[in-house]
C-alpha cells in the first residue's frame, strides 16, 4: 500500500518523478515516489490542466489533417512545457533539489494507437518532446514506453497492471482494478499466494469518459460533466445503448487495446444514427454513461467471475451517477475508489510510470508480456539523459 511521505529524503534515495496525460486530455498528473523501501512512498504530487487551445490541439491530431507534422510538433513542444511546469510544482512541494530525482518518466500524450492493425505490424505514438523536457528540468527523461512491446507482438497496452499487483494484489481472494480515463481498462488479479499468481490479466474495456467528455463538451462547453450531474437528469435509452453495444470490439478477447481511434465522435455518430438527434441530449449522456459502466462490469464478469472487490482510478472514480450504476451493474462486487486503500484515484497511473522508468533505469521489464501479448519480457522506454 502507498503512504506519504512527510519529510524529504535523503540524497541517494531511488526517487523518481511520473508524468501522465491520458486520453481525457484534462491535464498532466505528476508524482515523485520514493522507491528505497519494501513499498513506494509518495513524497508529492501535482497537477497541470492543459489550456483549451493545447486540448484542441491534441483532439484535431487524432484524425490525418493538414500540415498535421508541424501541428504535433508544436504541441509536443507545449507539452513539454506543461510536464516542465509539473515537474516545477513537485520539487517546490517536496523540498527536492534536482540532482536527488533518479529519472522523470513521461508517459506523453497519444494521437494514435493502431497495434498489430497493418499485415500484423502495428504501431503506437506517444507524442512529446522528450529531449526539451530533460533540456528545461535538468532531469533523465524516460519516454516512449509503449513502442517496444509494440515491437514485440503486443499491445503496448496496459502497462500499468505490474503496479496494479504491486499496489492491490490480495493474498487470498481475487481483485479487479479498473482505471476510468478517456478509456476503461481492467487489471484482474489472482490472488497472490495462488497458483495463478503470475497469470495477471490487463486490457481495455471499452469508452471511459471519452465519450461522455465529447458529449457534454458538444452541448454545454464543459470539459467533464461533474459528479455526472447533467446525465442524471437523463434516462438510460435501451434501444440505443444496445445500437452502442454491438460494436465488436467488446467481445474480442484479450489482449486488446484501443483508443479514440476507435471510440470518437464519428464513431458515436455512425453507431447512433437518427438517436443523436430525436433523444434529448441528457439521455444520450445517460446512456453513454451506461455504455461504459455496463461493458465494465460484463468485462468484469466474463473475466473475473471469482472477484468480489473492484478498485476504481481515474477521473471516472470521481464521477458518483457512473460509480452508483457501477455498483447497480456489480452486484455482489465490493467498489470502491482507490483512494481507500491508499493511492488516490488521480494518481495511479503517475505512479506507474515513475515505476516504468525505474525499471528501464534498472534494465528490468517493464510488461507482463502475458497481458499485452508481447512474445515475451521487455525493458521499456527511451532514455534522454539531462
């Protein structure tokens, strides 16, 4: 289990520095954790909301567009910036100088995640500049986690289940851990004294906030819709939801990733047809809040039938309409946020790429290769030394 830490640590502690902008393209989430013990101590955390203009920015790249080389290199630039600014706020906290952090790893921002989809070999970009952000903090960056379990017949996704079993991991019962970003992605976890121990199972679900994030932005310019309040107002439409079902994605198995290649607005716009425009726009919310919630828990279901305790990170862990359904779809099932059991819901997967580059520093693998599929361990990420 995670704890805080209260004083600064001494010089040759294994700090390092995680950095995370996921799908909901709300912000950079930054933690510096300490490594040196038996369990990784939190010694502080920060946040950094991306400005509107570099949030369209990075929604305008999911797509092929005009001049589009030049576009992503500039918001990487602005990126860079960001993570520099993160990085600011967690050394100012901790009362850290910068020659005490071992590495920073940024896990940078995706615009594209198409693994294994072309003749078997796939690809995956992360964009960020790494180079400027070791340039402005003075700091090893790791970068470009994802590329080589890609490489090696995976899905570069997810990567955080090792953190996951090393945060979570129960003795003698099964646990599920779920992440709610812009995508829902599973972690199922064996129990630890088991046979089965090392059979950790990680992949996407389905949409998390993606889509419910696009939709309130689209009718009342926000960027979330808070505690989902508007989709309350709302009511599940069940002809639509089962239109949204269908997509074949949800009874692949896994391993399997995805993205907002997959789950965008032209997406919604093609599975729910004439339904966009005759329902009010409050129930479309409502549903798409059920979409996510009820793929989770037949994901939950149908792969861990044996779990009665599910952890929820993310933002989506913070959204109570979506938490409450969560519950009503899992019955049986003890949820509840992360925060619980020690990790605060917005910082788990900071967390896990700080442990990412601490594995690429060690040359220690950093995927169990068993969940993304990769034909076997690997150390991963690329080193920009400050």
């Amino acid at each position: 289990m995670l704890t805080r830490m209260t004083t600064a640590p001494h010089f040759h502690s294994e700090l390092y520095i995680g950095l995370m902008s996921g799908t909901s393209l709300d912000g950079v989430d930054g933690v510096l954790v300490d490594f040196s013990g038996a369990h990784p101590v939190l010694v502080a955390d920060a946040y950094a909301p991306f400005p509107p203009e570099l949030r369209h920015a990075f929604l305008n790249l999911q797509h092929a567009g005009h001049d589009e080389i030049h576009r992503e290199a500039l918001a990487a630039n602005a990126l860079a910036s960001l993570y520099a600014e993160c990085v600011e706020q967690l050394l100012k906290k901790s009362g850290c100088i910068r020659r005490e952090i071992r590495a920073i790893g940024a896990h940078g921002q995706t615009i594209r995640h198409q693994p294994g989809a072309h003749d078997g070999v796939g690809y995956t970009r992360q964009t960020q500049h790494a180079a400027v952000l070791a340039e402005h903090t003075g700091i090893d960056v790791i970068a470009d986690f994802r590329s080589r379990d890609v490489a090696a017949g995976g899905q570069g996704a997810p990567l955080v289940p090792a953190v996951h079993r090393a945060l979570f991991g129960l003795q003698d019962a099964w646990r599920v851990v779920c992440n709610i970003g812009g995508i829902a992605n599973l972690t199922v976890l064996p129990p630890q004294a088991s046979d089965a121990r090392d059979t950790v199972l990680g992949f996407d679900c389905g949409p998390g906030n993606a889509l419910l994030d696009h939709w309130v932005h689209t009718h009342h310019g926000h960027t979330f819709d808070r505690d989902g309040a508007w989709a309350r107002t709302g009511h599940v439409e069940e002809a639509l939801l089962a239109r949204l079902r269908a997509e074949p994605f949800f009874d692949l198995p896994p391993p399997k990733s995805t993205g907002r290649d997959l789950f965008n607005p032209t997406w919604l716009k093609h599975r729910a047809g004439d339904a966009l425009n005759s329902l009010r726009p409050q129930v479309v919310q409502a549903t798409l809040l059920a979409l996510t919630t009820d793929t989770i828990a037949d994901a939950v279901r149908r792969y861990a039938p044996q779990a009665t305790s599910l952890v929820v990170c993310g933002g989506g862990a913070r959204n109570g309409a979506l938490m409450e359904r969560l519950g009503a779809q899992s019955p049986g099932v003890e949820i509840a946020p992360s925060d619980q059991f020690g990790v605060p819901a917005n910082q788990v997967e900071a967390l896990a790429f700080a442990w990412l580059a601490r594995q690429c520093v060690r040359r220690e693998p950093g995927n169990l290769h068993h969940a993304t599929g990769a034909s076997g361990p690997r150390v991963l990420g690329t080193i920009y030394p400050a």
